[in-house]
C-alpha cells in the first residue's frame, strides 16, 4: 500500500515490551519513505509510551483552546505520540493559556488530547518562550535546544519528515 511503512522488524525485545507500529506516511516519496522508516528503526530504544527520559527527542506542541487549527491537528499529535514513543521521541502538549493545571487537564481531556500535556514548571526546565502563533510545535534535541519551530497546524507526515530531515536515529 503506498504511504504506508510497516515498522514491525522491530529486535524481539522491543515486541515484547512495546506494541507493534504502524506509521501513515501520506504525500511522502517512496525513498523518503525508505530512508524515514530506515532513521526510525535504527533510533529504536527500550522506551514504551509514556515514557520520557532525558535522551528523548521532544514534539512539543503549544496549544489553545479557542485555535481552531490547533483542534485539527490534535489527533495528528495524539496517533505520533503512540506511534514515535518507541523510538525514543515524545510528543508533549503546552497550554499557550496558561490556565491553573487541573483546568488545563479538563480542557485537554474535553479537546480528546491524549498525548501528555506538560506543567508550566517543565516549560521552564526546556526554556521554551511562548509562541507568538499558534499553533506553533518545536522538535528539541535531547539536550533541549530547539531544532526546528513549525508554525500552523501540521499533520503527521510533515512532523515525521522533519524528524528524518533532522537525523534522528543516524
């Protein structure tokens, strides 16, 4: 099926940890495609969803509850978190509001984000200022420096093919 990249030769100890993968990669050359899947597989670590370490690759994405653009992007977000947790990249959420944390967390459930939404205390350890746009979403290396600033919704084969533009997993 084109588009769509199969990551199941995963090492066994990874499927007995993790569950299998399947990445959707939509609008994206077969050799990207090849060289996107080839980068992810090589980054493979030990880490399952909900896990984070400090030698995580980070999606951070800025949020808002009144974005229209930042509600469709939304389950985009939620299937990477799921889908890159085992290659030691997590997807994280930012409230650009600001509201105290348990609204945070209502609004968050009440917009279906899934993928963990981080306290305005973490914002600080990654020295992220907020965006002047919204929704904006940074890639940080594991030593949190910035990488890449996408702004505008964006779907998951554009944040996978900034991922391998990046060189993750090389």
């Amino acid at each position: 099926m084109p588009g769509v990249v199969s990551l199941k030769r995963i090492p066994d100890s990874l499927h007995r940890q993790c569950k299998d993968v399947l990445i959707e990669i939509s609008g994206v050359s077969a050799m990207k495609t090849v060289v996107l899947a080839m980068a992810l597989l090589v980054s493979a670590g030990s880490l399952c969803a909900g896990e984070l370490s400090e030698d995580s690759w980070k999606v951070v994405n800025y949020w808002s509850r009144t974005c229209a653009p930042c509600r469709v992007e939304i389950p985009e977000l939620n299937f990477l978190s799921e889908a890159l947790a085992p290659f030691n990249v997590a997807v994280v959420g930012v409230n650009f509001d600001e509201d105290d944390r348990e609204t945070t967390l209502k609004i968050a459930e009440d917009m279906g984000i899934t993928f963990p939404t981080l306290t305005m205390a973490t914002v600080e350890t990654l020295n992220l200022t907020a965006p002047a746009v919204l929704p904006t979403t940074y890639i940080l290396a594991p030593d949190n420096t910035v990488r890449a600033k996408l702004i505008g919704a964006q779907d998951r084969a554009m944040i996978l093919a900034k991922l391998a533009e990046l060189g993750i997993g090389k």
